[in-house]
C-alpha cells in the first residue's frame, strides 16, 4: 500500500480539512483504498456538497409524483397503472477530453438509471453547448459528440428524438453534453435502490470490470488545466448493444419476485452503488473482490471500487433466487456474480485474498458527507438596454437570423440519430417538443429541453424562471398538459462567490417557475466546476440549468405541431409585445452586443396562456402552435412557414426591431380555421395575418419561403463540408 500523503491526498481531491473528517470518521488513518473510496463519494459530482443546501428548497411533490429527487430517476403516474420516468445527467468533461466516447456513455448512463428503476426507456433527449464555431477543437468535438449520442442511442434501439445545440465562446474550453431519457413502467413494478435484509445476496451483473474510467468522479469535480490529454484514461468506453442485452435481461428478471433493490454502476461505479444501496437502507454491505467479474489481469480492490466501466448493475435478490436470475443473464450472455452480502453492521467491508482492505463507516460516506454553504454575491441586476440600434432593413435581418448558428437548422445533427425506431415517435426534433406516443394506447408524452444561458448570465433568477418557463411553453404547445422537469445544473467553481450567487439566483428563479405553474423537479444532476484555463480556452461557462420538462397528452390525435396548416387561416399571436430586445440573439448576432436585462417572465401570464393554448388544442380549433422564443416573432412565423413551404401575409407593422425579434416571454403564434375566431377574456390575442402564399411577406420584405431555407440550412452545411 501506498503511504498517505498530503500530495496523495490532494491528488484525489480532498482538501486538507476533508481530510481531517476522514481522519475523525475512522478514528484512524485511511490505506489507499479508503483513501480512494472517500475521494470519489466526497466529490462533488457525487455528494453534491456545494448545492445540496440549495436543492433542498426546490419543491419536488404533486398529487401525481410517485418519486422525486434522491432516487435513480424520477416517476410521475401517468394514469391506467402506467408511470414516466425520467431524468437528465451531465458528461461534461469527458465530452471534452474523448468526444465520442464521452457523449456515448453520457447516453448509456442515463439509459441505466431509467431501466433500473424498472421502466423500458422509450426515447432520449440532450441539451448540448458548444464554443465558437471558429474554435480550432470545435468541429471536431462537435462531430464526436453528435456520433457518440447517434452511435449508442441508435444501436441500443431507443429513438433520439429531441434536444438543443447552441454555440457561445464561454464553452470554448468547456463543452456541454447533457442526456435525458424517458421510460415507460407499470406502477406496481417500479423498483427502489434501498438494500435490505439481513444475509440477502448482493449480485453484480453485465459487464467485465476494467481499469477505465478510474476516477472519473473526481475528474468530474475539477476544472480543466492544460493536463487535458493526461485526463484521457478516466474517460470510459461503452458498448450500447451490452447495454441493450442489459436492459432485456434486467427487464426480465424485474417480472419476477426476485429483486430487492438495484441500482446501476455510474459515476464512482461499485463504490457508489454499493455505498448508495446500503446508506438507503439503513444496512451494511459486505463485498468479496476476489468475485468481482474483471476483463484485466491483476487489478487491485482500489481499481475495482474506482473503475467506471459501463453497462454494469448492483442488486440485492431475495434469497434462493440466484440460480433462477444467473439463467436469465447467462441466456442474455452477460456476467454474474454473487460478490457479497447485506449486513447491519452499518459498515462497508471489503475483502481481498482473505484480508480485510476496507473497513468504513457508511453514515460519514453518505448521509454525512460535507456539506457547504458556500459564500455568494448576488449577480448585479444588469442595466437597462439604452441607444437601440434601429434596423435598416428587417427582411435582410431576418435572412441573417434565421442563417446563425443558434437558429439555423439542425438537420445534419438530428439525422443522425434513429428517432423512429420503436415506430411510437409522433413528433421529433424541429418543432416545439417531441411527442412519443405510450405503445398500444392514445395516450402520448410530450418532452422538451430548454435554458437559454445569456439570460441567466445577465440575471441568473429571471433565467432560471426562463428555462422552467420555456419548457412549459413547448410542451403546452404540442398539446400536452405539462407535468414534472428534470434539470441538469451546469454552472463553473462554486468556490468563487460571483459563480456561487449564479447558481443560488437560478435556483430561486426555478423554484418560484415550478410553483406558479404547478410542475415539480422530480430528478436531476449537479455538474460544477466548468471551466478551462486551457490552452485556448475560455474561463467559466455561462451558468446553464438546463431542464427537462414532460407532460402527458391523453389523445394523442388532436396534437398540434409548428407547420402552417392551410392557406387562407388567420394567424395570431397570443401574449403582449413589448418589444424587449435585452440579451436578443438580433442584439448580438446583429450588433455584436450582449447587453441589457433579458426578458422578465410572468408565471401568472404564462400559466394562463398555456392553459388556454391547450384548450384551443383540446377543442381542435388551434391548426398549428408554435411558441415564440429566440428570434422573437418574425423568426418563429418564418420556423412555421419553412416546416410547412406555406407562406404568410403580416397585417401588423413589424418595421420596428422590437416588435420583429423582440424576445417577450409567454408567446405563442396559433393559426385556426377562419369560422373559429380565437379570443379570450382576460388574455392578449392578436390577429397579425393571414397563411398566403409561399414567401414571408411584410411592409417593407418579402421573402421567398425557399430562400429562408437555403438560409437556414447553410451553417451545418459549410461548416462540416468546408
């Protein structure tokens, strides 16, 4: 064994006061896998210690929550005994370092964490942030990245059928890759990760463990320096059709009685899940390393409890079920092994060759882990938007919108991703969210990813309102009534007091949006750290809480979608324009001018005008919805006249800037048959026009449907052709 350094210890992340805790929590100095073992359940990415005193204000429950935060994912009930479960993750720093292999077990990992809780997932998202298109990584790292997420979700079978990709110079030294899956379960075979009974067998199942991935957790807890390609190891290696013989087999023995608790290897790999198992059930666990199932020769219990190898499971099994479950995973050619048991110790015991290597109290691991309230500075309140640039020409402006990066088509992403496979994908990418219907009913579950980061740099709380706000518009808009988010919490060192005040700011912002409009955080993860004094890297990302939101639509029939219906309908735009151009992408791709306060959100606004979106829906009197987002007005009626080749007719006067690109929240454009006027009591709705035509046509611009889509289709194409 190894002696224990100060620099031993630094090297696995821990500072010298945590040090100090582990020193008082064993009564004694800590060998090398101890050391190891602390490291990574104390690391941010797993104990969450710089945010969980945040997190516990979120509100997580409604009448239809079954579980929310703590679990492996999230579930809502659904109704007919059926329940979604969901929950999005990070894989940051790996995307950076190894792109492909970093976006393909970002995917793999989220998959686990659905199907463990007993759910057959049915359709994955992502939320992907890059740097400067112009960056020399950067088209390397987004090829690798969109090959990664194509490469494991298409041959594991589960439809990608929605996400975002924007592109800012804060992520230059900082990639984003965020994963988002849902599945389907029935509400009496969900299962929990809690271990109990005395003596119950613990089992590890699917793959070899290997020496990859080895502290991927701690790697996942720091920033980046110019030690990036020393990083490479830490990165795991997936292999999506394991994880489809994984998922088939698990589903498998789940219709048996023979499951007590499971829970899947992700970061920190068999510490986590072992540790994370037994704390939840209040129990011990005893592990045998010799019975841990390795692809390399002489690996060390160090290596085994660290590694991040993927596609592996840890379960407790009712006792006497082990010969009936090896069949099941022997049939599905997958390893198996008894390597341990539950115990009341309240410990975690190791065994290697017959010594005892480990020996940790599981109280200080988990439930007593550090936990901080870290200084903060509220982010200042930016100041108003002064001397507005006027525009020249608002058709030429909106050719040059609609063609920059964050707007212009993502066709070459998303055709690389197989999102019909399963044959229950009614809605995919391009439109406002994806709808995937619940196989062999009417039913169908809306879902969409959302966060727009310069609202949130310039006001972290209206942001965080913002991207909760966001989601409920896209879900509304298709149809759904929305349910329940999951979040993916991506911010830079929380150790800096300004980095801090961002992520406390937006996690108020979320809170407040989720209690307006009735939609709950019922899962989510905490990626810190991200930022690069890299080589030419930027410093921190712009603070990025990136949420999942899910909603339920009962007939699936009557969902709407952003194409233009039919010539001859009346157009109108729903929700008040004030024309803000604060944080506007026609701001900044225009003028190059990040300034000013982003958008306020009204809950109250948004709430009402959801609700009666979806009554329009409901009573089939709205023919195409689409909300209104970056861009502002102009930029989405040109989204719904390029999905449909139908042009329009703009009746109101859009020469002025504001009212053409303005950013207001809580907006959606609705078209309806000419005999069902659209109006409402209490609520904004506007007649703005008339689908005619086949060119976007204002006073002033008119704009030949054709050629928005040349526009539009120009950046993937030259860029990844150039």
């Amino acid at each position: 064994m190894s002696e224990i350094t100060a620099d031993v210890v630094a090297a696995h992340g821990l500072s010298a006061e945590e040090y100090e805790r582990v020193l008082h929590a064993l009564g004694r100095e800590p060998n090398m896998v101890e050391l190891g073992i602390f490291s990574v359940m104390w690391s941010e990415h797993c104990s969450y210690k710089s945010s969980r005193i945040h997190l516990k204000k979120l509100p997580t429950e409604a009448p239809w929550v079954i579980c929310g935060p703590g679990e492996n994912a999230g579930v809502i009930d659904i109704g007919d005994g059926q329940a979604a479960i969901f929950k999005m993750e990070s894989h940051n720093h790996p995307s950076y370092i190894e792109p492909y292999q970093g976006a393909a077990t970002g995917v793999g990992g989220i998959l686990r964490d659905v199907f463990t809780m007993g759910a057959r997932p049915v359709a994955n998202m992502n939320a992907l942030r890059f740097g400067r298109p112009d960056h020399p990584k950067m088209k390397h790292l987004v090829q690798g990245v969109v090959a990664g997420i194509g490469g494991y979700g298409n041959c594991v079978g589960v439809p990608t059928v929605g996400g975002e990709t924007n592109f800012h110079k804060a992520y230059d030294g900082n990639i984003l890759v965020n994963a988002m899956t849902v599945g389907v379960a029935d509400t009496d075979k969900i299962f929990y990760s809690a271990a109990t009974g005395l003596g119950n067998p613990i089992v590890y199942v699917g793959s070899k463990t290997g020496r990859d991935g080895i502290h991927g957790a701690t790697m996942a807890s720091a920033d980046f320096g110019d030690d990036i390609e020393e990083k490479r190891p830490t990165v795991q290696v997936g292999d999506p059709f394991v994880e489809k013989l994984l998922i088939e087999a698990c589903l498998e023995l789940m219709a048996t009685d023979a499951i007590v608790a499971i829970q899947d290897m992700g970061a920190a790999g068999l510490t986590s899940s072992s540790v994370e198992m037994a704390s939840k059930g209040g129990a011990g666990i005893r592990l045998n390393m010799n019975a841990v199932p390795c692809r390399e020769e002489g690996m060390t219990p160090y290596e085994m409890m660290l590694s991040e190898s993927q596609e592996r499971m840890l379960m407790v099994l009712q006792p006497g079920k082990e010969p009936m479950a090896a069949a099941i995973f022997e049939k599905w050619e997958l390893d198996f092994a008894v390597i341990g048991e539950v115990t009341d110790t309240g410990h975690m015991v190791l065994e290697f060759d017959g010594v005892v290597v480990c020996d940790i109290p599981l109280d200080p691991l988990a439930d007593d882990a550090p936990l901080y309230d870290r200084p903060h500075v509220p982010t200042p309140k930016p100041a108003e938007l002064t001397d507005v640039p006027a525009s020249r020409d608002i058709g030429a402006d909106l050719l040059a919108l609609i063609a920059s990066p964050d707007l212009a088509s993502r066709r070459w992403i998303f055709e690389q991703y197989d999102s019909q496979v399963g044959a229950d994908t009614l809605q995919k990418s391009g439109g406002d969210a994806a709808v995937v219907r619940i196989h062999g009913t009417d039913k169908a579950l809306a879902m969409s990813t959302d966060c727009t980061p310069r609202y949130c740099f310039a006001d972290p709380y209206e942001g965080g309102k913002q991207a909760v706000a966001e989601t409920y518009r896209n879900i509304c808009a298709v149809g759904a009534t929305p349910l329940a988010i999951t979040n993916c919490l991506n911010f830079a060192n929380p150790q800096r007091p300004e980095i801090m005040g961002q992520i406390v700011g937006a996690l108020e912002g979320m809170g407040d949006a989720c209690r307006a409009l009735d939609y709950p955080i019922v899962s989510g993860n905490v990626s810190l750290y991200n930022e690069s004094k890299a080589t030419g890297g930027g410093s921190a990302i712009l603070p990025t809480p990136a949420i999942g939101g899910v909603g339920l639509m009962l007939d699936h029939s009557k969902m709407t979608t952003i194409k233009f219906h039919a010539m001859g309908e009346p157009i109108y735009l729903i929700g008040e324009s004030n024309g803000h151009l604060g944080q506007s992408l026609w701001l900044r791709e225009l003028h190059g001018r990040e300034e000013g306060a982003p958008p306020p959100v009204d809950l109250e606004a948004e709430r009402h005008h959801g609700e009666f979106v979806r009554e329009l829906i409901a009573d089939r009197r709205a023919t195409a919805v689409h909300d209104v987002s970056d861009g502002g007005l102009l930029v989405a009626l040109a989204e719904m006249a390029m999905a449909s080749g139908i042009g329009c007719e703009i009746d109101i006067d859009v020469s002025d800037a504001g009212i053409a690109f303005g950013e207001d929240q809580g907006r959606y454009v609705v078209t309806g048959r000419e005999a069902d006027a659209i109006q409402a009591k209490g609520i904004p709705v506007t007649r703005i026009g008339t689908t005619a035509g086949t060119s976007v046509k204002g006073a002033g611009f008119d704009i030949p449907v054709k050629t928005l889509r040349e526009a539009n289709e120009r950046f993937f194409k030259e860029w990844m052709e150039g």
